[in-house]
C-alpha cells in the first residue's frame, strides 16, 4: 500500500510520528478480534531477537516492541524476560535468532519449520564463493539485532564479543556495538537475523532474495497479488479449504507449483469452523494432495500456483471450496489435467530435479532420547521436515531403532504417509545403531532404483551399545556400495567419533553436530540441503 514504511526504515526508527498517524488511519480496518496469542520468552544467557508477519491483524500485549500492521520486531534477554502478542489470520513469517522458545496459544512452536518474513535475509541469499571470505554485519541503530549462522567449512571471528562453535556463529549489534565481521570458508548454509542491521559478503550488501533464495521482497514492496501471504522465497502462499457433506467419503485431488502444507483450525483465518482435520493420512506430497472430505474442513497452505484441481463429476456441486478465503466453485476449479501427473517444478530444491534420490532415514529411539527435555520431539520434527523438503521424484524410506530394529517405512513416493510413522514413534530401550544402519543398507540394496543416488541419514546421541553389527564396519560397506552416509549427533552424544567415522567424506559435509535441542532442526536443514549436491 502507499505509504507502507520499508522493512529497513520501520526496524531503524520504529513507528515514529509519521507511522503512527499512518497505523492510526488504518486502525478503524485493521484491529478486530483477535484469535491467537504468540509469546516469545528468553531462556537466558543474552539476547534474542525477532520479527514476525501475519495475514490479519496484531496487537502487542505489553509495551517496549516495534509494530506496525502485520509485522513485529522486538527482542528479549537479558533483562526483558517475555513479550506476548494476540493476532488474527495465519502466523506467514517468523525469524528468531539467540536464546529464547515461542509459544503459540501455550504450546511450543518450532520456528525452523515457519518461512523467513518477506525482507529477511536467508543463507539462501549468500554467493557461492571459493576460498576466504568474509561476513560483516552492521547495525543500522535503532535497537538491538541478533544473527545466528552456519558455514559448511571453517569459521573465526575477527573482532570479539561474538560466539563461535565449530561452524556456526552468533551474536549481536546495537544499539552500542556497532559492526562484527567474521572469516570463513565452505557455503552459508543457515543464515538468521532479527532486527535492524545489514549484512554485507565480501563488501558487498546481501540482499534478501537476490539469489533467488529464502528472503523475499525487499523492503517494504507490494505483492504480486492481494491473495494470501508470502513464504520466505517470495513466493505468494495461497490457502485452498475444501468441504463436503457428511454422508460419504468425497475425494478431490489438486497438485500446485511450489510446496503444500496441511493447516489445522487454530491457523485458519477464513474457516469459522472448529472442524479442520490435521490427519496425516491424506497422501500429501510436497506439491500435490490426495484426499478425501466427510463433512470437515480439509485446509492447506501452498505457494505456487495451482496447477490442476480435480473432483468426480456427478459430486462436483457438493463441494464447498474456498481459496485464499473466498467462496468458489469446484466447477471454476476443476481441470482436464491429472494433477498425480502434473510435474511439480522442484518445489524448494529445483536443481535437484533431474537427479533421483533414494533417501534411508535411521533414527535412533532408545531411552536416552527423552533424557533432555523436547529432545526426541525436535528429531521427529527434523525428520519429518527433511521429508518436505525432498523433491517430487525423490523416494524416502524409515528405519528407527532402540533394542531392536524396525523397518518402519521401506522406500516410497508417500511421502506423507513416511511423515506420519515418524510422528508416532517412541523412544525406550538400548542402542543398536549397527542394526539400524544394516537395514537400512539392505533397504537400499534391495529396493533402490537404478541409476539414484543412494543416502542414508543416521540420527543417533549414543554409542552402539547392543549386540549386532558394528556400524562403523556396515557404512564403510554402504560408501563401497555408492552410499551417500549423512550423520547427525545430537545433545549429550556419547560418541562423536563414531559418528565421524560413519560419515561419507568429506566429513565436514556429512557429519552435522546439533549442541542444543533447539539446533537439531537446523541440522536436518542443513543434512536436507546436502542431499542435493
């Protein structure tokens, strides 16, 4: 809209005079009832800061944070303990870096899995580069920024105040500190930031989207078309809910050109309804959907456009069909295309297309799991995300192991079906990780395709502790055999080293360590976007 501030100029000077004469004209429209509360808090031990954008309206509930329409920056730690909103519509982008957990209406919400805000900068916006190169980040004044980041290779701090583990770093500028630089080699695999400053590669300013990639507009930009939100590749999200009478089964499938999310009722901001199934039952791909409706509300959020949209013919007036909150008819919708035959256009991993990839997923589910709070859910979670993030013609199996060893999922295009076995495992019992990569080895051997390329990812925080195949001896026959083996360790690893041995060279691509519960997540992006080199 005219006069909307830029995303720079709003996180620099806040509302100011002008942008609360601006936010008071509009308020007459924008401040309804609100539905959702969103609260961010500080585990301690320094600062954390966010920004967040929604499709409706937002109200903060305490004072010190920055908003303006739908979107909001403030931050916590040290002193600043909590900061809580109420908001109406879905929660479209949401980017937090440093300490601190989000609550959505009181439970947990994984950030990882929420798109950047539009005018973020994301890892995806950094060059590939060869050799050293440099990382600046500038405070633009006006508050407190927090980054956190990952390289594939080394990386050192030049200046000091920042922290550095292994390959990631994080830290703070402003209101006082005013620039930290950083020296590093390999990609940027991850990149936060949460309030107002710049970042520069090499000199030269990172622009969110410039590549492509996981920013957005810059700045403060229309959109390409007043439907809907934008996820963090600047893409516009749309939502579709379908609806059917209660005496039968009615199927419908569509297929969309980017990625598909399932939205439960506390995300919907059009469905006055608290019958929205959040089954995992519907075969959900990351770009098309077969499923079925029995009175509910079936609600998706996708990006892309939509591609093909089908319903039996002799039901096709029964349905209730909604996009992007307004009434339309099945009949506008429908198409003569199959939408199981309508190509995807590579979702979120386009180069990878061309390429078939034969993924194993080995997650360990014995006792120590649960020992650390979140810590067997956050893998589950980065499990099943790693899933999403699969291309179309991608095949993915699961294996999980405690004592015992279960080939829970062998090599399939459902993807949503390998999502929810994921979902529902428990964790108790030993650790036999040699059993889990040996089956997962012959899951591969017996079932992959010709000509794919062949990965295993192991998930594991403890030794091999079982009788049973040695693992380190049952990878180094996968790498002979061609297998791509990605580890993953997680908090209070017992055996690093084991894990590095297990991995396919180099190690530095295919052994992640996640040091915190929070981080797991971000290990399975990171393992999730090797797949594809």
């Amino acid at each position: 809209m005219s006069g909307e501030f830029s995303r720079r100029r709003f996180l620099r000077e806040g509302l100011g005079t002008a942008g609360f004469a601006a936010f008071a004209a509009q308020s007459a429209s924008a401040v309804r009832a609100q539905s959702d509360t969103l609260r961010v808090e500080s585990d301690g031990g320094g600062h954390a800061a966010y920004e967040f954008t929604v499709s409706g309206s937002v109200r903060q509930e305490d004072s010190g944070d920055h908003v303006r329409g739908n979107r909001v920056y403030g931050h916590v730690g040290p002193k600043r303990g909590t900061d809580t909103f109420s908001y109406s519509g879905r929660l479209t982008g949401f980017v937090l870096a440093g300490p601190a957990t989000v609550y959505r209406n009181g439970n947990r919400l994984n950030t990882s899995g929420v798109a950047h805000p539009s005018g973020s900068v994301s890892g995806a916006d950094f060059p590939a580069a060869q050799g050293t190169n440099t990382i600046r980040i500038e405070s633009d004044g006006g508050g407190i920024a927090v980054y956190e980041f990952g390289v594939t290779d080394s990386l050192n701090q030049v200046d000091s105040g920042d922290q550095v583990r292994g390959g990631r770093g994080y830290g703070h500028v402003g209101p006082k500190r005013g620039t930290d630089e950083f020296r590093y080699a390999g990609d940027v695999s991850e990149f936060r930031l949460a309030g107002p400053a710049t970042v520069f590669h090499n000199g030269s300013e990172v622009r969110p989207g410039s590549r492509g990639g996981g920013g957005g507009q810059q700045g403060g930009g229309q959109q390409d078309d007043d439907r809907g939100g934008q996820d963090g590749g600047g893409r516009v999200e749309h939502e579709l809910c379908i609806n059917a009478p209660n005496d039968r089964l009615y199927p419908y499938q569509f297929a969309v050109g980017g990625n598909i999310e399932k939205l439960d009722a506390t995300e919907m901001a059009n469905i006055d309804s608290d019958v929205v199934t959040v089954d995992a039952e519907d075969d959900i791909d990351h770009c098309s959907v077969n499923g079925f409706n029995r009175g509910e509300w079936n609600c998706y959020a996708f990006t892309g456009d939509l591609r093909a949209f089908s319903v039996p013919e002799q039901w096709m007036d029964k349905y209730n069909v909604r996009f992007d909150g307004r009434p339309v008819s099945a009949r506008d919708l429908f198409t003569d295309k199959n939408p199981s035959e309508v190509p995807c256009g590579g979702g979120d991993r386009p180069d990878c297309d061309p390429v078939r990839n034969d993924v194993m997923l080995v997650l360990d589910r014995s006792g120590s799991m649960t020992e650390q709070t979140g810590k067997f859910n956050q893998a589950k979670t980065g499990a099943i995300n790693l899933v999403g993030l699969l291309a179309r013609n991608d095949r993915v199996g699961l294996v999980s192991f405690a004592s015992g060893v279960s080939l829970d999922s062998g090599l399939t295009g459902n993807f949503g079906r390998v999502r929810s076995l994921a979902r529902n495992l428990d964790a108790r019992g030993d650790t036999n990780l040699g059993g889990g990569v040996a089956r997962a080895l012959n899951e591969l051997r017996t079932n992959g395709r010709q000509n794919s390329k062949k990965v295993m990812v192991v998930l594991a925080d403890g030794q091999h502790n079982t009788p049973g195949p040695n693992p380190v001896q049952v990878t180094r026959d996968a790498k002979s055999a061609g297998v791509r083996v990605m580890t993953i360790g997680i908090p209070q690893l017992t055996d690093r080293s084991q894990l590095r041995q297990m991995a396919s060279d180099p190690v530095s691509d295919n052994f992640v360590e996640a040091e915190t519960v929070e981080e797991i997540n971000d290990a399975f992006d990171a393992i999730a976007q090797q797949i594809c080199e």
